[in-house]
C-alpha cells in the first residue's frame, strides 16, 4: 500500500478514536488536533459511528494503469539526478522502460508514496581539507568517555527574524490561483547569544545586529563602529553571560564545577589572543578542540535554533523587536530538559556518522 493511502487512513482512525475518548470535542478541535479540515473529521466519525470501515470501499472502473511493478519504476527514475520533473521522469520511462505514462500519473504516484517536488537544502561547499578536519574533530570526540559531553557548555549565535525570510514551499496549483506571500523588505531581527550544556540553558544576550542597537566598539583600522559582533563585544559576551552563566549551571547541577569546558565555533572574533587567553584563565576546564570549519551540522545547538524558531513562527505573533525578544525568551525558558540530554546522550552517534561518511554533512 502506498505511503500516502497508509497516512491517510492513520488519521481516519485518529479522527475516530479521538471523538470516542472525548465526545465533547468539536469536529473542528479534533481537526486542529491531527492537521485536518473539520469536514474531513465529520465525515470518518460519522462512518464510524454509523458502523461503517473506515478504508476506501473497491470501485468499479478501469484499473490503475500504474500496477505495483510500473509504479517502482516511476519512484525509481524520480530518484535520478537527471529527473527534475514529472515531465522528465515521463520522458526516462518512455526511453528506457517503453512504459508510456501521462504526467499526471508520474505525478499522482510520485504523491502517493510520500515524494513532493521540494528545492534542495544550501550548504556550504566542503572541500578535502574541511572534511579531513571534520573527521579529526569527530574521532577525537569518540576517543573521550561518553559521559564528558556533559561538561561542555555549547555555544553560539543566532539572528531571529520578525518574519519568516525564508523562499517559500512551492505548492501544485493553476496559474491564476498561485497567490502572493507578503514579504518586507528589511525584516526586524534580534541577534543573540546562548549557550547550552546537558544540564540547562545559559540566558539570552542580544547583541549588535539586534534592530536599532548599534555597536559602542570602533574599529581600529577603519575609525567606525563595528557592523557586527567584534572581538571586543564578545569579550564583553564571555566576561558578563557565558563564564558566569556556565559556572551557575554546573554548580546548580553538582557535576563538573570544577572541570567544564566551553565549546565555541570558529569566528574571527570567538579566537583572538585576549578572548582565547581569557577563557583558558576563567573556564575550569578550558576550551574543547578547536571547532572544524562549515560544519553547523555537527553542532547540538543547531538543533536548538532550528525549534526555537519553528516554535516561534508557530505559537507567537510579536510586532515589534521588544516582543521578539520576550518571546525568545519565554521559549527559551521552556526548553525541556529531556531535549537537552537527549542532544548531548546523541552526540557520540552524531561524530561516528561523521566519521561513517569520511566528512560529509550529516542529517541530524
């Protein structure tokens, strides 16, 4: 049976299950409850109440003229790299198979087992350097115990829009109903600092790249204000939030105190001597390895920004820069700890994959 027929019935008996445990419930709040129309919900739990099944009945007609063997072929010529569209993949059966199908079959095969025409993900390009230093970074982190991971405090940063910048999911519709997405041009943003380890979450700093804060460093070559975070300004970043915010953390937890170790990417400003020497004489355990390059993939608390930000396009509305910041920090404080230790517990898998595919990015 195919993927998408499986789903589809899922949330027929999800629908029906729902209403059973909790009759009071509306068709539109069990609806909201698995990502349905209300008139999806009434028409299965009415089915079910009125004793009837909830799969498809048989129906007369020709039969599908993609069977099981030719609907193979089509998820298989989908797969290859010269197959960009339900056109090309109609045009590779034709060539290769002799198997004639219109492209509205490509495309209602290709539906059904779960494939949608998605653009592909942008990465920076690694080269044999990058990946000889990411599968150095990973080995060393295997040769440590397991449970060390649980003295480093990770760290980074990250800008949150007002509004969603991202391209928008292509979608199969008619020219005429394709609609609009309104976009600003120049969305509000709030650029912060945060840290994490296995057992809790560092407070949120905001710094220069945050809407209307400009930065108080100048630079020494140019004469002008820092466009950006400089060596300066995450000084400031070390000496007021992480260092402090790291030893609260571990003390609270009763473990490595003593011993924890900051983690942090390679940014010009993260390495300077000052910075470097001011962590080696403030952080108990010093700085873990030096992070390999283009590898955000490798990182935790990429993860972490990735739900943040899912959480708060999803759940808040803010209007202006003040609310941004409060609803990243009211996520922030919600954090659940089973996510945080399942990061962490995860991350010596995260490295042999690393190693598994001799550097390439991973999927995590």
């Amino acid at each position: 049976m195919a993927k998408g027929i499986v789903a589809l019935q899922k949330l027929r008996e999800q629908a029906a299950t729902l209403k059973k445990y909790h009759p009071d419930w509306s068709f539109n709040k069990i609806g909201k409850k698995i990502g349905c129309r209300h008139s999806f919900v009434s028409r299965w739990v009415r089915r079910d109440q009125a004793c009837e099944p909830l799969h498809d009945q048989s129906r007369s007609g020709r039969p599908p003229k993609a069977d099981a063997a030719a609907q193979e072929h089509i998820v298989m010529a989908a797969q290859l790299p010269e197959c960009r569209t339900a056109a090309d993949v109609a045009a590779k059966l034709q060539q290769d198979q002799h198997l004639s199908f219109s492209v509205t079959t490509v495309k209602r095969v290709l539906r059904q087992h779960g494939l949608q025409h998605l653009s592909p993900v942008a990465r920076p390009m690694l080269t044999d350097s990058h990946k000889l230093a990411r599968v150095k970074f990973a080995k060393a982190v295997l040769r440590t115990d397991k449970t060390s991971k649980r003295r480093w405090l990770n760290t980074d940063s990250k800008i949150f829009h007002l509004h969603k910048m991202g391209r928008p999911l292509r979608r199969w519709c008619s020219p005429g109903a394709r609609g609009t997405v309104p976009r600003p041009k120049h969305s509000i943003a709030a650029h912060v600092y945060m840290g994490i380890c296995y057992w809790g979450v560092t407070k949120l700093m905001f710094v220069t790249g945050t809407h209307k804060q400009v930065s108080k460093f100048v630079n020494p070559k140019s004469k002008r204000l820092y466009a950006g975070v400089g060596s300066s300004e995450y000084s400031e970043v070390l000496s007021q939030m992480f260092v402090p915010e790291g030893n609260r953390l571990f003390q609270q937890a009763g473990q490595w105190a003593d011993k924890w170790q900051l983690q942090q990417d390679n940014a010009k400003p993260h390495k300077t001597a000052t910075n470097m020497a001011y962590i080696a004489e403030n952080v108990p355990g010093g700085h873990f390895l030096t992070w390999p390059a283009c590898s955000p993939d490798m990182s935790p608390i990429e993860n972490m920004w990735a739900w943040m930000e899912g959480k708060l396009h999803k759940e808040y509305q803010p209007k202006n820069v003040e609310e941004l910041k409060d609803s990243l920090e009211q996520i922030r404080q919600s954090i659940p700890a089973s996510m945080l230790h399942n990061m962490f517990d995860g991350f010596q898998a995260r490295m042999q994959r690393v190693v598994d595919l001799d550097g390439e990015y991973i999927n995590m």
